[in-house]
C-alpha cells in the first residue's frame, strides 16, 4: 500500500521537477539536470517509504565475481583452446623456467552485477565503475588445502557503465606476470596443469578447481546519482557474487 501511495507522490514530484526550462541548454547540462531529478526522486522516495540507510546503501551498490578468462598465454603459448601440451610446447616452457622466467598472460573477465533494477521498490538506476584498485591471486594446490600467490596488480580508472536491467557486465582487465615464483613452487607439470585449469579448454569451468583458483582483492569506486562510492578497506571476489560487505 505505501508503495501506490508512494507512486503517486513520485509522480507529482517529477511532474513538478519536470517543468524546468531546458531551453537553449547544451546536451551537458540536460544530462546534469537528468541526474539531478533522479536524486530528488530517489530521496523522495527513501523519504515516503520510511527507507533507512540500509536500504540506502543497498541501492547504491553492486555485486562482484570472477566472470572468466580469455586469451591465456605461458611463455608465449596460447592455451586457450588446448585441454593438454605438445611435447614441442612443453620443451618450450621447461627452456624458460631454465632462464629463470615463466611469462603468463590473460584477459581476466570480472562479473559485474547492478541490483537496482526496480525489483525491490527502489528506483531503476544505472550506475558506473570510475576506478578499481585491484591484486591477483593464484591457488597453486588443487583441492581443500590452500596455497594462494598473489601474482599481479593494476589499476582501472575510466568509466564502465553497468545496466539496470539485471544482466551481467564483464570488465576485462589485461594480467600480465612472471609465473616463475609458482613456477619453483609447482614445477613445469604442476605450472602447466594450472595454467591449463584457469585458462585452458575447460578454464570456464565455475567450480574450485578451475575457476575457483583463481581470486582478487579489490577497492572499488561506482557513480551513481547519489554520489561516489569506494569500499574503502577493499574485499575479496571469487566464484560467488558479493557486494563486498
């Protein structure tokens, strides 16, 4: 029932925000004025429905996981496509861990998520990734044990727009490293049965063994018309989708 009575006092109030005179104005400053209404809907809202800032924070969020990886190369050597090495391709990567070196290299697929697609009585809205502070993880045991390396860092800044319709948003993120430090843990064999887990023919495989060896610790920032917001102490993203609470 609040929420007819609340449709109804939403639609006075664009009505009245939608009287502003655009006339003359750059494309600009339309899309400020855009945003500007969405936030004094949204208050509104949160306002009538007797929200709290739980409700608030949720609206504002987003959700993360580790989507996929593409295009995953060692020493040199696409994987992608292969379940298992040549003879030749695995005399290549034992003449690099000879040198002391075990380049790697992939596209890492992260899942991005919006939760604010109106399902819930809040508002539709679409938010945007402006920056994100991220570490690689590897976990160099297969199974229950853990053995985690971090193997890269990076950092994204620009703008990633994430729907409001509920669908999934890959961001990929360039990762580029010198494996050799799994490389003295694992060996040639155990190096290359990882790397053929996490980016080989079955690496979208979503379970521990595949996927799941692969993880990232993050600090993100989103856009939305409530403002920016940054997980400041970071959280860590796997196979499952979270929000970072």
């Amino acid at each position: 029932m609040r929420y007819n009575y609340a449709a109804g006092i939403l639609y006075d109030t664009w009505y009245f925000v939608d009287q502003f005179d655009e006339s003359g104005w750059t494309d600009m400053e339309r899309a400020g004025t855009m945003k500007s209404k969405i936030v004094i809907l949204t208050a509104v809202f949160l306002l009538i429905t007797g929200c709290g800032i739980t409700d608030i924070l949720s609206f504002t969020n987003a959700n993360f996981r580790v989507e996929n990886t593409t295009e995953f190369a060692i020493c040199g050597i696409d994987i992608s496509d292969l379940g298992s090495l040549s003879v030749s391709q695995a005399a290549t990567i034992a003449a690099y861990w000879l040198q002391g070196e075990c380049p790697m290299e992939f596209n890492l697929g992260l899942g991005i998520k919006n939760p604010n697609t109106g399902n819930s009585g809040l508002p539709k809205i679409a938010i945007t990734l402006t920056s994100l502070d991220y570490d690689v993880f590897m976990d160099t045991i297969e199974g229950v044990e853990e053995d985690t390396v971090q193997v890269a860092e990076g950092l994204f800044t620009g703008e990633f727009g994430i729907g409001d319709g509920g669908e999934i948003a890959v961001l990929d993120l360039g990762i580029t490293f010198d494996g050799f430090q799994i490389f003295e843990i694992l060996g040639p064999l155990g190096i290359v049965d990882l790397a053929l887990a996490i980016g080989g023919i079955d690496g979208d495989i979503r379970d521990e063994d595949h996927l799941g060896r692969l993880q990232m610790f993050m600090v993100p920032t989103i856009d939305t018309p409530l403002g920016d917001m940054t997980w400041e102490e970071g959280f860590w993203v796997g196979l499952d989708w979270t929000d970072g609470s």
